[in-house]
C-alpha cells in the first residue's frame, strides 16, 4: 500500500478507497504472501480483469 501511494503521490486513505473500489468492480484482486499471518495487512495486488492485463501489459509498453 505505502508503495502505490508514494509512486502515485495520493495519499495512502485515497489509495485504500481507491482500491476497494476497484475490488469491488473485480479489476483488482489482491493475495497474501504465504508465509504471512492471515490477517496480515500485506499483500500483492494483481490486475484480475484480463482486458485491463492486457492493456497494461502490451499496449501501453507499444505506447511508451
């Protein structure tokens, strides 16, 4: 989470709603690392929607 947050500039309460909003829409899915406790808050965010996967993963490096 302080990761996105300091590569977006938003503060860290935007990017947790932010996040939760695209959760809720099943764009972001997000795991936890294995040997972490299960209410362990970190976690690895991953793009779920295979369009957005795409996009992100082709187009944008064509773009750039």
């Amino acid at each position: 989470m302080n990761e996105i947050a300091e590569t977006t500039g938003l503060d860290r309460a935007a990017v947790t709603r932010y996040l939760e909003t695209l959760r809720t829409l099943e764009i972001v899915s997000y795991e936890t690392p294995v040997l972490e406790k299960p209410v362990a808050k970190k976690r690895l965010y991953k793009l779920k929607d295979n369009y957005f996967n795409f996009w992100f993963r082709y187009i944008i490096q064509i773009r750039t």
